[in-house]
C-alpha cells in the first residue's frame, strides 16, 4: 500500500511539471490555428491530433493542465483553511460558536454542493477574463466545499481538547494560543491531508464541468474542461476518438489521487 502511494505520488508529480513547463514542453502554441487541418487524427507532427480549428490537441492538453490540475489544490487548500479555522474554532471553544459554526455548515451539506456550486456560479457574469474565472472557480470551490472537512476537524479537536495532556496544561495556566500550537493542531495533520487529497479531485472535475458547459474558463484559454465542450456536437463525438483524450487524462488524475487518499485515510483512521 505504501508502495502504490509512492507511485501515485511519483506519478502526479510528472504531471504536475508537465503542467508547470507546458511553455517548453508544448510543441505548438496552443492558440494556434491550422484550419485546413481541422479534426486530424494523430501523426507524427500532431501526435494527439487537432481540434476543429486544427489547433494541436497536445500543446492544448499541456498549457490546459495548468488550469484544471492547479484548480484542485489550489480549491482543496482553500477549503482545508477554512475548515481548520471554523471546525477548529467550534470543537475548541464549543458553546454558541460551535452551535452556530455547525448549524452553518449543515445548511452547505444538505445541499448537494455541485448544484450549489453551479447556482452561485450562473448567477454570476457570464462574460469574464479567463485569471477571473478561475479565481471565481476557486472562491466558488471554498465557498461550497469546508463544510465537510470542518465536521471532521472538529471532532478531532474535540477529542484532543479532553485529553490528560492538555487537561494537565491549561490547568497549568497555558493560553489557548499555546494548547492549539502545541497539542492540537499536529493532530490535525491526518485528517488534512486525506481530506486535500479527497477533495482536490473533486474540484478538478468541478472546475473541467463548469468550463465543459461555458461557466467556467472559455476560449481561446484552454482548459480540460472547455477541450472537452467539443463533444456536445454529435459528429465530433461520433468520429474523432482523439477529441476524448482530455477526458482520459481527467480520469487518470482522479484515480492517482484516489491511490493516494486510501493509505491516508486509513493511516488517519489507524491513528
């Protein structure tokens, strides 16, 4: 198991570099077009092929990893933040703080967050620079996404917070400031972690979904997501298999990810 964590790692790493030197890796540049070569299948001087614009699909697949790999941790990261802050606050102080954190975050889990995420996102301009849209992807993915990981963090911090330890400490006169950097917070650092990786695939998918239906990253930036918006055309689905190629990557991603999730959680779980 921790064999194929350190694979899943190995592997997401590549990915990740091939996503930072998409400007001297990508052939091509993205933008591109060669219209006499619209929708060619893959050789030697396109080896993914081209899109209807006879863009090359392999520099397009680089420079769009750079969106849709970053939106997941970048988002996961957001989240975890903001659920070690608030979950952190409600099992530490307890009381009305606690009651009015979790009341919150019950309201956010009720609802399915993708729908959410695509109510907020509609009634938003559609029309906006593509660094604007991603951020508005990435404040979208926060804003829906702590709830979760917050429930977890608290009842973590509410099981450390009773401990002899920490009992023996604050009897001892220990500010609080110290409790949570000495006592609390490392045993944070489980929970986190599988929570990121949980997490960041799910926004890569937010975030290809969202750019696939035209609310997230349009053209001519591209993004896994929008590569993908082709297949609404049925000729383009039925005839050019390479046109599925982001979708491959897409589904890789998600499974390196959960490769690396599962011994995190259950070293969490161990824990």
């Amino acid at each position: 198991m921790r064999r194929g964590r350190k694979g899943a790692l190995a592997a997401l790493a590549v990915l990740y570099l091939f996503a930072i030197f998409a400007g001297f890796l990508a052939p091509y540049d993205p933008a591109a077009q060669a219209r006499d070569l619209a929708f060619s299948p893959p050789s030697r001087q396109h080896v993914l092929g081209t899109d209807g614009f006879g863009r090359d699909q392999l520099s397009r697949l680089l420079y769009g990893a750079r969106i849709s790999l970053l939106a997941g941790p970048l988002g996961a990261a957001i989240s975890i933040a903001g659920a070690v802050l608030l979950g952190g606050a409600a099992g530490f102080f307890g009381g009305w703080i606690d009651a009015l954190i979790m009341r919150t975050g019950e309201l956010f889990v009720a609802v399915p967050w993708f729908y959410l995420l695509f109510a907020v996102r509609m009634a938003m301009p559609l029309r906006v620079e593509p660094a604007q849209a991603f951020l508005m992807i990435l404040a979208l993915v926060a804003l829906v996404g702590w709830a979760r990981p917050a429930r977890l963090i608290r009842g973590v911090v509410l099981s450390a917070r009773t401990r002899d330890y920490v009992v023996a400490a604050r009897s001892l006169g220990a500010s609080n400031v110290h409790l949570l950097r000495r006592h609390v917070l490392p045993q944070l650092i489980g929970v986190t972690l599988t929570q990121a990786a949980l997490l960041a695939p799910q926004y890569i998918l937010a975030e290809a979904t969202l750019s696939f239906f035209g609310l997230g990253v349009g053209e001519p930036v591209p993004s896994w997501g929008n590569m993908l918006a082709v297949l609404q055309r049925y000729d383009v689905l039925s005839s050019y298999w390479w046109m599925f190629i982001p979708a491959a990557a897409l589904v890789a991603i998600v499974l390196l990810y959960s490769m690396l999730a599962d011994p995190l959680h259950d070293g969490a779980g161990g824990r």
